[in-house]
C-alpha cells in the first residue's frame, strides 16, 4: 500500500507529490512550520491527507514544544492550530481535524504536559487509522456500483496520495480491481497542476490496474462515444444539501456526464461534509498563484504580460451528482435528507461506543 504520511521517529513523513511521477522521495518534517508549508505548497495534497498532516503537525509542534509554564503551553496550542487554518481555504477535512485535535487537548489539558503530549500524538496517529479503514469501508460501498467491464472517468487525484492510504473515489477502482473486476479507468490529467497524469496515473501503474489518460477537454467526446461508462470523483467539501467542491473542471464533467446519461458519483468522508453550509454557494473557493497557470516546472508556457486566473475548486449543484459514496453508505438525492440520516446514525452509533 503507498503510505502517503505517517508518524516515525517524532517526526511527520511524507511522500514528496510535488516530485511524483519522476522521483518517489519521502520528506521527513521534524517542526510544525514544515508541515504548514508542505500543506501550502503541494507537498501534500487531498482533502483527508491535509486534515491528516494538520493533525500530526499539532502533535509534532506540541511534542517538541518546551513552555516554562502551563499557560504558556496552552497559548502555544491555540496559535498553532491558528496557522494550521490558515494553510488552505477549501477542504473542510483540514478544520475538522483541527477541532477534533482541540477535542484532545482539553481532554487532557488537566494532564501532565508530558502525558498531553503524547496523547496528541496517539490522537493523530489514530486519524490516520482510522481514514484508511473509512477509505476501505467506503471503496467496499462503491464498488457494487461497479460493473465488470465499465470504463470509469477521474478526475484530479481521490487516491491513496490524497488520504491517509486506500482513497476514496480511486479506493472504489481499487476495491472493485481487487473483487476482480475487469475495469478501465480514464485519467483526466487536471490541469493546471497534472494531478491526474502526475498522480493518479501513477498510481495506477504502481498498482496494475489499467488506465489511459486523457486531456480535459476529451471528455465529452469519449462520452459522445459512449467510452465512459461512470464518472467518479472525490470532494474538498460537501454542504448540507450535497453541493460538492472538487478540483477545478469538475462542474464541467457533471454538466457533461448528465448530458450523455452517465451516473455521476462523489466519494469522501463524513468528515468531508461540512453541515454548517446550507449550499455551495457558501463554500469558500482558493484562488492559487497565477504561475500555476501561466508556468509547469518553472518552465513558462504563456506570453510575459498575459494575465491568468487559477481558482483550484468549482462547486458542482447535486442536481448534476447521481449519488454521495461515504464510509456510513451510499447516498441519494434528496441529499438533505440522505446526509441527515448518516449524521443521526453516526452519533447514535458513537454513543453507543462506536466510531467512525
């Protein structure tokens, strides 16, 4: 299994996915400033992941943090977690992740600092854990959505380089690849970054399950020629009534997709729905560096002079989405409705001593 990020030694692991498909090089963050900046910069990416390594970057700050008092530990804490908010906008998994680590801390701010510290510790190690079994869950859901013989669309990269391992829409390929099923994936390269041809298409080399990819703008004519038969992506953030952010060009696939009848799915996480949002319209967007756009590699593709605008997320309507793929189930429009009873079900189950 590709290990995406994890804990060793005190210090927070990572595969370099700037360097990816080239080099497969492991950075070692050994303060929490690294972390912050690899969130920023690329390093890593994906919705869970970046919840993930927010939540080992807090207990990596706190363990090597050396207060001379307790009031000065705890002041500590609340502005790191600060700059962790602030590292990207979108992915709601990224502020979840900082709650569930203030959860934590005030569970144990009475401990002695040495306990608090690793309980942090024990804390993100077990969101990591605990996102893989949930990728599991959520691929062994997909997968009856899957046919032998279906062709399936992504875009951007939903694999085990954007969670803790496993993934989510690309965990749904996976799983239906391991019952046997006899699948195709078409690989969207996602402009501007290449997430799809850089990552996904990696991925699924490294793992034998055959894929071509393809330019964005080849999709709706592989569709005319009915060659997709599913499209399935993942998502940054879900509002309460199932409008989904995803990578940017994801709106333009959905139009598409229904257009051709083709079913279109998301796959995230519970902890990817942020019920707070009554819509998409609330969802915050990212707007990145224009040099994304107008450069690759430093290398400059673009006129000096012309402008360029790089939003990395659109927000798809849940008219255009057929079902919602998550670890408590499939669901299905109405998507207020739908996503309600997972919550309900969730906080029973986890007041009965379950979790998710």
């Amino acid at each position: 299994m590709i290990r995406t990020i994890y804990w060793e030694n005190d210090s927070v692991v990572m595969i370099d996915q700037k360097a990816l498909p080239l080099e497969e090089i492991y950075m070692t963050c050994r303060n929490y400033g690294e972390v912050i900046t690899a969130i920023k910069d690329l390093t890593i990416r994906g919705a869970p992941a970046i919840g993930i390594a927010a939540a080992m970057g807090i207990a990596l700050g706190m363990l090597h943090q050396s207060a001379v008092s307790r009031e000065e530990f705890d002041n500590y804490f609340y502005r790191m977690c600060d700059e962790f908010a602030q590292a990207r906008p979108t992915a709601v998994n990224l502020f979840w992740a900082i709650e569930r680590m203030k959860r934590c801390f005030e569970n144990v701010v009475t401990s002695d600092v040495n306990n608090a510290k690793r309980a942090l510790v024990e804390e993100a190690i077990r969101i990591v854990d605990e996102d893989i079994a949930i990728n599991r869950q959520m691929g062994i859901n997909g997968k009856t959505l899957v046919n032998s013989g279906d062709n399936i669309l992504t875009h951007c990269n939903a694999g085990a380089l954007a969670t803790g391992g496993y993934g989510t829409a690309l965990g749904i390929v996976r799983a239906a690849h391991e019952e046997g099923k006899d699948i195709h994936v078409f690989v969207d390269e996602t402009r501007p970054i290449l997430q799809g041809a850089r990552l996904t298409a990696w991925e699924m080399k490294k793992e034998s399950i055959p894929a071509t990819l393809i330019t964005d703008n080849m999709a709706g004519f592989l569709m005319k020629q009915h060659k997709i038969n599913l499209v399935i992506v993942g998502a940054d953030r879900i509002a309460a009534n199932g409008d989904a952010a995803n990578k940017i060009g994801t709106y333009s696939l959905a139009i598409l997709a229904k257009e051709h009848g083709v079913p279109f799915y998301i796959a995230a996480p519970l902890s990817t729905i942020d019920m707070a949002l009554q819509s998409g319209d609330e969802i915050p967007i990212e707007e990145r560096d224009n040099a994304e756009v107008l450069q690759f590699h430093g290398v400059r593709i673009a006129p000096e002079g012309v402008a360029a605008y790089n939003p990395a997320f659109d927000v798809t309507p849940h008219c255009y989405i057929t079902a919602i793929i998550t670890e408590a189930g499939i669901a299905r429009p109405p998507y207020e409705e739908s996503i309600n009873l997972f919550f309900k079900d969730k906080f029973k189950n986890e007041n009965q001593g379950e979790t998710y």
